[in-house]
C-alpha cells in the first residue's frame, strides 16, 4: 500500500506551539512522520512524505500532490494519514482540554473504516490517556469536520490530533519517548487493522 504522511503547519505558521515554547508543531510533526515513515516501511508499505519543505504548505497544493499520488498508485491503493497536535487556545496560556482524536470528513466514506480502525488501536495503546469520541452526531468514534485537505483528497483520508501541546501533561506525554513510540505504533497498528479488514 501507499501511505501519504502529512505534517501539519510550518516554521513560518503562527502560534501552533507550547506555551513555553518547548514544542513546536511543525518540527514535532515533521520527525513523527520521519519516525512513522521508518517504521512502516518495516511493514513493506510505500511511504509518500507530503511535504518535506520546513515552511507551510498550502492545503490546495497538499491536495494536488494527494491526488497526483492517488491518481499514480490507484485511489484504492493509498491512504492519507495527516499529523497534528491539537491546542485549545492561541499557545499563550497552559490549559485543561486533553486527549487523542481522530477527523474524517462529513458524511460516510471509506475514510470512516480507517478512523474505526484507528480508534481500536488507540484504546489498546492509550490507555491510560483520554480518547476524544464523537459518537453522538452519527454513531462512530471519529469527528466530522469538512477540513479541506479531508474533503478534497481522493483516498481515505483522516487527520490525527494527537494530545494538545497546550496541556502541560500532554506536552510532557508528547515530547517523552513513551509519547512518541505510542503515537507511531497507534498509526501503524491502525494501518494494520484497516489493511487486514481490506482484505477480508
């Protein structure tokens, strides 16, 4: 399978970062999609790195090279996985919100499988860390939002907010070893899941 890590933000995107400036974003996201990609290719997966470039990158040419990798391996051979990290203020102030969580676009589509399958993954590997559910709108875990690159990819597409930098605990969880290897293996245990259902 194709696999597209996107890393959310660039060096030059406002805000997006610990209040006390000890995590950025951008950076944090860049080597998780490297620390992923590594690992998934121990998988036998093909790794496309979306953007390699350190500033942001608009959505609408994210998009384009999406689809142009969709349109060259085949839509039904490749996934979209996009990284953040969530924050629940402009990163001025610490605050309380918390937890891992996962978007789809509005409506169902196979982009809802992999979040499904994502969430099991996080509820084996986080454990003792809260999992963001919104299953009062349509009756699955993930959360629906019409965010441009989700909408306009042309393969399952999902974007993960893993933990708020803006949340003392999750900073301390995100930037600890512990922290890093959990995320990866949530992604890659996730893809896994949703491969094996593929092809049931």
């Amino acid at each position: 399978m194709h696999i597209i890590l996107d890393n959310g933000h660039g060096l030059n995107t406002p805000g997006k970062r610990s209040p006390d400036g000890t995590l950025i974003e951008a950076i944090y996201t860049r080597q998780l999609v490297k620390d992923l990609a590594l690992e998934l290719d121990k998988h036998s997966h093909t790794v496309h790195i979306l953007v390699p470039e350190p500033e942001d990158i608009p959505l609408n040419v994210r998009v384009k090279r999406i689809n142009a990798i969709c349109r060259a391996e085949g839509v039904e051979n490749t996934v979209l996985i996009s990284i953040h990290l969530n924050a629940a203020g402009d990163g001025s102030k610490w605050l309380d919100a918390t937890g891992w969580s996962c978007y789809t676009c509005k409506g169902q589509t196979e982009s809802d499988r992999l979040a499904d399958c994502l969430y099991k993954a996080a509820e084996q590997i986080f454990m003792n860390h809260v999992i963001r559910t919104d299953y009062a709108r349509d009756g699955d875990p993930d959360w629906e939002e019409n965010f441009y690159i989700l909408r306009h990819s042309l393969c399952p597409a999902v974007l993960i907010e893993n933990f708020f930098m803006d949340n003392l605990q999750n900073r301390d969880y995100l930037l600890s070893e512990e922290g890093i290897t959990s995320i990866v293996y949530t992604v890659v245990q996730g893809l896994s899941l949703y491969f094996k259902s593929s092809s049931a």
